[in-house]
C-alpha cells in the first residue's frame, strides 16, 4: 500500500456539495491500494502510521505520534498515488490494485486505524471528492510498504 500524510490543523472531504468527512488536528491520509496488498498489509501500514513520530512534544521537537495525541485521521482514497509515469506525459494507473480489491483494503486500513483507537473519517471511495487542508507544519510524508 502507498500512503501520503499530511499533517493537519483540520481537513476534510466534501462530495457533492456535502461535507462527509473532517477532522481537526491529526492526519489527513491518501490510501492506494496496490496488487499484491493485503489485509495484512492495511493492518501494518495502520500500525506504523500510528506510531509515526509526526507531532510537535512540549520542546517544538517532532516526538509525539497520532496515538500520543489523541488526533483524529481522514482517509481518503488516491488510487492515483499509483501513477506511473515513466513513459509520455499521460500517467498509467495499471499499478492500482483493482476496484473492487482496493476498495475493501481501503475499508480495512480505516478500521485497522479506530482499532488503536484513533478517530477516523473517511472519503467515499470512487467518489469525486473535493479535500480542504489545512497543513501544519508544513509536515508531509510518503510510506510505501513495497520500498
């Protein structure tokens, strides 16, 4: 799986004019399912993400994680972060896992998340979504669990 963070103030995910999905300060999370990917493998990215060592402690060091803060996560889905573009100017997606695959692992990994307790939101998955962010830091990073 491939995941982008963004550390937030607040975000959210709108569809259709309707706010379905915010949070305040925590993660915004791009998920992208890949082939091979696994419940395991939505399991083990949740973990490592929330562990990950993102927020400021009372010394303005990056100490703290998601779990130590008590933030909040919106997950959304990117099937784009898949993008291959290593020949033209139009990307190629055939690295995504399939739809109805990746729409299940991208379930999982939010589930994954409220089962160490973090708050989580969710985008709808295939739905043209419009994400608002406020990032803090600013703060982003990349985690692909095939690297």
């Amino acid at each position: 799986m491939r995941a982008l963070l963004q550390r937030a103030t607040e975000a959210s995910v709108t569809v259709e004019g309707e706010v379905i999905g915010e949070i305040g300060a925590g993660l915004l999370i791009f998920v992208c399912a890949m082939p091979d990917d696994t419940y395991d493998t939505a399991k083990a990215l949740a973990l490592k993400i929330s562990k990950l060592r993102l927020f400021k402690d009372d010394a303005g060091k990056m100490n703290l994680s998601l779990s130590q803060t008590g933030g909040a996560a919106l997950v959304v889905s990117q099937f784009t972060l898949a993008a291959d573009t290593s020949r033209g100017t139009r990307p190629g997606f055939s690295y995504a896992a399939k739809p109805d695959v990746a729409e299940t692992l991208y379930l999982q990994f939010a589930a994954c998340l409220r089962d160490l307790n973090i708050p989580v939101q969710t985008g709808r998955f295939g739905a043209d979504m419009s994400v608002a962010l406020t990032n803090d830091g600013p703060v982003t990073i990349w985690l692909d669990t095939n690297a």
